[in-house]
C-alpha cells in the first residue's frame, strides 16, 4: 500500500506527490474545461481531450494515440478503458459517501485499487486529495497514468456535480 498526495498549486493545475517526490502533474487549459496536460515526473507529456460532440468521453493520447479514454454512465460512475501496450482493461471511479466524502477506482470484477479522498481549501478555494492504493495497483506498470486519471476523474465528477 502506498500514499500520495494530490496538492493544487491554483485552480488550473495539480501536483501528484509521493513521499515528497513529484510523481506528475496535470494542467487544465481554463476553468470547466476538461482539456488538459498530463506530465509525468520523466517529463513524458499526454493530453487530455474531450470526444464527440457533447465532449462526454474524454481521452487521453500520446501524440495521435489514445492510450485511455473515460466517460461518465447513467448512474454517475465515470468508466475508464485503457489501450496501454495493445490490451484493453476495464476500470471504475465512482463517488462514495456522503459525509466520508471519497473517490474509488476498482476494477472490472469490484476490486478496489485505491481511494482518494478530497480536502477542500477554503483560504485557496481549491481541492486537495489523499489517495491511498492497494498492493495491487502499486504492480500496475502505467499505475502513474491512472493515478492522474483517477484524479482528472474526481475533478470531472466534481465539475459535473457543480453545473448540474
């Protein structure tokens, strides 16, 4: 099991930390926009683009190359889909609770692999976020491109939830 720490510099972008190291960040273009920069701490850059034309599914490329894309269902669960190395996994990020406010990504058979729980800043305005993971997420080999994801996940349900 290991912890991180999700910390927003401002309203536009998020550090990811683990035990003191940058492990990556993302960089929103503007406010309720869900385009984005994802860099991970070897300065490997992905963008984040909304799809279709509602923008529902977003994905996320290396240059041309969609290596994940996530969208949220009926019920409020955000879906994620990876591609990474030609195999397709299943993944699911959904809110939990209502006082024990929190964000879990499980996997296609329930399976949880690690839980976020956000913080609001009142002095900042901003969201911050603890994420604990299992053992089993910590083998994943692109397991800092889901955490990022998870988070860009939580900031989407989090917007959705403000416009709604």
């Amino acid at each position: 099991m290991a912890e991180y720490y999700a910390k927003s510099n401002d309203s536009l972008s998020f550090d990811l930390m683990h035990d003191d190291q940058l492990t990556g960040k993302i960089t929103y273009k503007s406010w309720f926009n869900f385009n984005a920069v994802m860099e991970l701490a070897n300065h490997q850059n992905y963008q984040i683009e909304p799809k279709g034309f509602w923008g529902t599914t977003i994905e996320l490329k290396d240059n041309e190359k969609v290596l994940l894309k996530f969208r949220m269902n009926w019920n409020g669960e955000i879906i994620v889909q990876t591609y990474f190395d030609g195999v397709k996994e299943s993944f699911v990020c959904k809110h939990r609770g209502v006082f024990k406010d929190s964000f879990v990504l499980t996997d296609k058979l329930g399976i949880e692999l690690l839980v976020m729980k956000p913080k609001f800043k009142w002095n900042l305005l901003n969201y911050e976020y603890q994420i604990n993971t299992s053992d089993g997420f910590e083998e994943f080999s692109h397991k800092d491109i889901l955490l990022l994801t998870s988070l860009h996940c939580a900031n989407y349900y989090m917007s959705m939830m403000v416009v709604v």
